[in-house]
C-alpha cells in the first residue's frame, strides 16, 4: 500500500476535531486511506456506505444508531447523498464533542454540500484527498503519473489499456451518474461534449462566451456547468492576480483539468510518445506541475497567475504569510529560456525570486534570481522557499 501525503495530518486532526471530512473526487482512495490509519484512532471504528441500501438502513433512527455508538468513530462515505443528517450529526456533538466521533467521506466540495458548512460550523475540519502525488511516489519524475494521472486504479493498471479502459469507466459514471446526483441536470452527452471541450482548453483561459456558442447555451448557463465541475473535482480555475500592479491584466481564470490522466485520455494522449508529440504538451506539463505543487502547499499559501493584455506573464505566482512573493514559470524543456515578458512581470511584480521548473532534476542559475529546478526538488523545499531562504541546493 502506498503511504498518503496526509495521513499524518489526518491523525493529528482526528485528535482533535470532533468531525473531520476527507473531501475529493470517487476513487481517488478516500475509504482505503481510513482503513490505513483506523489503528492510529485509537477507537473502534464503524463504516456505513450511504450507498449501500444495508449500510443505511441501520440509519432508519440515526439518533438512536449515534447514541448507541458514541465511544466509537462512525465513518460515514458519500456524506453528500444524506444533507439531512448534517443537523443530527451537529446535536450529536454537542452532546458529546469529543475527538473523532465522526469521519465523513465526500465526492463534492464543502461548498457544494451547503448544509454540512452551516450545520457544522466550528465543529467540523475539511481536508482534500487528491489523486496520487510525486511525493507519495519514489520516482523522481514519474512518466506513468503524468501519463495515466494520479487515480489509484488508472495509475497501478497493469497495462496502459486497462489504465484507459478504466478512465473511460470513470467519465462515463460521473456524466451518467455524479454529476446529476450533485445537482447537474444535463445530458451525458452533453456533459461529455463539455469535458473535451475544457480538455482542449487545458492551461488556457477561459472564455465562457465562446463556450456558449460551442454548446448552444447560455453563458450563465456555461459557468453553472463549470462550477458544478469544479465543485465535483475534475475541474480547477486558477485565478489571475489581483494586487497592485500599473499594468492592464487579464481578469478571468485559467481553467484545467486537475488529473493528468483524465485530459490525456479526452484528448487521446495514451502513452509518453503521443504526450511528447501532442501540440497541447506544454500546457499538459504546465498542469500536472499546478497540480503537484498546489496538493503540497500550505492552506495559507496563496496562488495565482499573471498575465498583462500585451502578453507579458508568468504561470505561477505564490504568496506566503509573510508576504513573500515568488514566481514559478513552467516549461517543458531541459535548456529553458525565458522571454523579455517573463523579466518584466518579475520587475513589476518585485518578486522575491523565479523558479523554472523543468521534467528533469537538473538545478542550476539562468541569473542570480533565477533559478531552474527539478519539480520534485521544488516541491520538497517549499518550507524552505516559504522562510525566504531561496536559494535549492
């Protein structure tokens, strides 16, 4: 079994919240990263599936199930199929608010299950599950990661046919499936059609009127399909910068698809050749990097991009607590250049320093401020970036 990035933080969290909710898409090893630490609770550990009809008929009376178990931690999976328990679970802790009473599994954002952030306020800690990450793998920049994506079942496939077969299944079951469950209303082909359609935007911005037209709908309508998306996992907007700045900037998001793997296979990528060759490789790279970064970076991190009306930009802005603030370019490329825009967002910007993160762990300086790294080898000095000592040996 692969070890997960927070199982540690999972444990130090379950010693003290009374709830703690594991968030992130179906099948991404929410249930199996629970069985791994339930030693580690300390408790003993009850499992009700909300979609098995056995499991949740022992929740006819919730109040008296809660009550009979209230020295043990109940986990209960696919939370946002039962909104109506969020009110229960709330009295249920304030009865009794000690430590690990509750572990909720959900397949939507905290903000797409409304009544679990109004019910549970004060009571209950977030934390997200992405797919596999660099850092849980031993590889120093794993190709099958990038290729296939970071979900466990495409990942450890036997072969890359059975990797695709099963990406195919899971898009097929969340446009026929999870997406109407969660509040989408629309066809499965149309859902599908949708998803090749951000896929060949990947790492671009987003321009919902021109989505619109695409698929014959509004543009309201469009932005209700992307925060759905969004909200369920297979989708992230990266918003553009918002501070001090004399230039003109582009003001809407980058949208891409967070899982490597899923916009490999939407736009028939199946192996390292095809990636290698593909026009759309840049942006691919640019957003497995996003991915693998923002998994590792603290909550109070904040991330950004820039991108003046005349062109000028660079991928990726981080601002930490103490208001540094560096840039991260992203290119696929072992002898990287940057442009005359990339120095003039630095100067505009003061950043603190550039990184390039390149797909290999070469490390070296293209000036004093500007340093090329390997994306492994930035990712494991991020605390180090953060207290300002720039400088990656």
């Amino acid at each position: 079994m692969i070890a997960r990035y927070i199982e540690n933080e999972l444990v130090e969290l379950l010693s003290e919240f009374p709830a703690v909710a594991i968030v992130g898409p179906r099948q991404v090893g929410k249930t199996t990263l629970v069985q791994s630490i339930e030693k580690r609770i300390k408790k003993e550990v009850i499992y009700i599936d909300l979609e098995n009809p056995r499991h949740e008929i022992k929740l006819t009376d919730p109040v008296l199930f809660f009550e009979n178990n209230e020295d043990k931690c109940i986990v209960l999976d696919e939370i946002q199929r039962r909104k109506d328990l969020f009110p229960i679970l709330r009295s249920m802790i304030d009865q009794n608010r000690k430590a690990a009473r509750f572990i909720l599994l959900g397949s939507a954002s905290p903000e797409l299950i409304r009544d679990s952030s109004e019910s549970l306020a004060g009571r209950i800690f977030y934390k997200e599950l992405t797919p596999f990450h660099l850092l849980e793998l031993n590889e120093e920049t794993d190709e099958n990661l990038l290729i296939r994506g970071g979900f466990p079942n495409s990942l450890l496939a036997k072969s890359d046919k059975f990797s695709g077969l099963w990406r195919e299944s899971f898009i097929q079951t969340y446009v026929e499936r999870d997406l109407p469950l969660l509040g989408l209303h629309i066809s499965p082909s149309e859902s599908r059609r949708l998803l090749r359609m951000v896929a060949h935007l990947h790492g671009q911005i987003i321009n919902y009127t021109s989505l619109s037209k695409s698929l014959g709908v509004s543009s309201p309508t469009v932005k209700k399909y992307i925060h759905y998306l969004e909200h369920a996992f297979l989708i992230e907007l990266l918003e553009p910068f918002s501070g001090n700045t004399s230039k003109r900037i582009i003001k809407a998001p980058k949208i891409y698809i967070r899982d490597s793997g899923i916009v490999n296979y939407l736009m028939g990528i199946t192996n390292y050749n095809d990636f290698l060759s593909s026009p759309s490789a840049g942006n691919i790279w640019e957003g497995f990097v996003l991915q693998q970064i923002k998994a590792a970076l603290p909550y109070n991190v904040n991330a950004c991009f820039y991108r003046s009306n005349h062109g000028a930009e660079i991928d990726l802005i981080l601002t930490f607590p103490n208001q540094k603030t560096i840039g991260v370019e992203v290119k696929l490329n072992t002898s990287p250049s940057l442009s005359k825009g990339n120095y003039e967002v630095m100067k505009e910007l003061k950043l603190e320093r550039l990184f390039v993160i390149i797909p290999t762990k070469d490390t070296y300086f293209l000036k004093e401020n500007v340093q090329v790294v390997g994306l492994k080898h930035f990712i494991l000095n991020l605390e180090q970036i953060a207290l300002a000592n720039y400088n990656i040996n």
